[in-house]
C-alpha cells in the first residue's frame, strides 16, 4: 500500500485499514481471478506466442479481454494497427469505470494517477462504488488504501495465473474447463452488490443485452451490456428509488458497518453501475 508511506502516523492508519478491508471483500473473487489468468496464459502459448512474448504481454496488458481479442489477429497475421484498435474497442468499458470513480482521486498528481489507471478493474468497479458512493467525492480518507486493498490483490491473483499458464501449457489439459471457476466467483460476486431495485435493473439489463449481443464482432456486445446496464439502473433508481437515507459525506472510512440503506441517490446509482459492470 503504497500511499499510506507519505501520510502522517493518524492518516497512515486509516488507509491501512481501509486497505485490509479491500483485501478481506475481495479474497472470495481471487481463486476465479487465478483461473481466468490460468486460460489467458494457455491461451496465449497455445496461440503461438513464445514464453518470453507471452509473459510480457500479460505482465504489461492486463486485460484478459483484449488479449484473447487480440490473439486470433495476431495468428493471422493482422497489421498491428487493427489488433491495436481492436483490444481500445474491447477495453472501451474502463473509460467508463475510470471515469466513474476518477472524481474521487483528483488530489492525486496526474502521474500517480496513470498509474491508478493501470490497475482499474471489473473486480475493483464492483467494489469501490459500493464502498464510496459519489457523495464522498472531496474526502479522501480511506480511498487510497482501499483500491489497492483490492486492486493488488487481484493483480497478483492474475497475474500468478497467468504465468502458470504459460509455463504449464502443455501440462493442463482443456477437458478441465478451468475458466469455468471464474464464471462461479463472478455470479458469487454479483449477487451481494444487488442490493437494491437499480442494481437489480442494472444486472438483468446488463446481462440480457451481454448475451443477445454476444455476437458482435470486436466483443463490442460486452460494452453494450455495461452502457445498457448503467442506463437503466439509473432509470429505476429515478423512478422508483426512495427518497430518503443519510448523508454518505459523513461515511467513516474505517467503519465496516453495512451502510446500505444509508446511502443517497448518488451512492445507489454507484451500486447499480458496479451491478453492471458484474
């Protein structure tokens, strides 16, 4: 945890403990993580890469999506320009989870945000809008140690994956549809987040268009799924969500009671979008 070094003695405290608590919420999601890393690093030896190729790929990408995207391109030999637009495609939906939670760290020097950047994730999106809805924007306290309480976490999860999968390629049969343990921990993490009618909206939404757009090419079906899901979350929690609940610019940051009939307008429409983004 990274930030908490340049705090002082009182601040330092919280972040860790807002990093212990990212780290307890998401433990459940990494043996999935491990399992879709294990297939993208098969994926990417049995494709033809080299170990080395491989390895660098997955250690400066990290987007399981947009390298199993990009794979088929590169077998056939596709210029460079159209595996590169089609992994931007693939990814569009960070531009929206970054742009989500960005509000929240704007104290942070645009370098070190960059770096954030990198390490923004379907696993942190169903997590850190839950925690800090958008009425905490301008309180700092807790969010730093709170990403990476989830986001390393999970990076190290993949990535140990990952780089079994490359090294093990030829050992792991196919018949064991391991990617089918990441299917299981993202079901065990959606449920939870619905909380609410709008996250309720969100995640039925999102999950029919995902699979009525599933053949879309470039997978743009997935980016569909996530704006069609965001939307109508946002529509239910208009029209039917409630009026009342506390004010989350008050939230504790190191209080780990459930706030979730607490939260305001803003902090449901957050538990929708990471609905959604499950």
């Amino acid at each position: 945890m990274p930030d908490s070094l340049q705090l002082d003695p009182a601040a330092a405290h919280v972040e860790r403990q807002a990093f212990r608590e990212g780290v307890r919420l998401s433990a459940g999601t990494l043996p999935g993580i491990f399992a879709w890393g294990l297939v993208s690093g098969m994926a990417m030896v049995k494709a033809g890469l080299t170990i080395w190729q491989a390895l660098g790929m997955t250690l400066l990408v990290f987007a399981g999506s947009a390298q199993l995207s990009a794979l088929p391109l590169m077998v056939a030999h596709a210029p460079a320009l159209v595996i590169f637009a089609t992994a931007l495609v693939v990814n569009l939906r960070f531009v929206i989870f970054s742009a989500a939670i960005a509000p929240h760290f704007t104290h942070l020097r645009w370098p070190r945000r960059i770096w954030y950047g990198y390490f923004c994730s379907d696993m942190l999106m169903a997590f850190f809008p839950q925690r800090f809805p958008h009425a905490t924007v301008g309180n700092p306290a807790g969010k730093s140690g709170f990403f990476w309480g989830v986001s390393n976490p999970n990076w190290i999860a993949w990535q140990t994956g990952a780089i079994t999968g490359i090294l093990l390629a030829g050992q792991i049969p196919e018949s064991w549809q391991v990617g089918f343990a990441g299917t299981l921990a993202l079901v065990g993490l959606m449920v939870p987040l619905t909380i609410n009618l709008a996250a309720l909206a969100g995640v039925l939404v999102s999950a029919t268009v995902a699979v009525v757009a599933a053949g879309l090419p470039f997978r743009l079906g997935l980016l569909l799924a996530v704006v069609c899901g965001m939307v109508a979350a946002m529509l239910a929690d208009r029209f039917y969500g409630d009026d009342g609940g506390g004010n989350a610019d008050n939230a504790d940051p190191t209080d780990h009671t459930d706030h979730t009939d607490d939260i305001d307008q803003p902090g449901r429409i957050d538990s929708a979008i990471a609905g959604a983004a499950a």
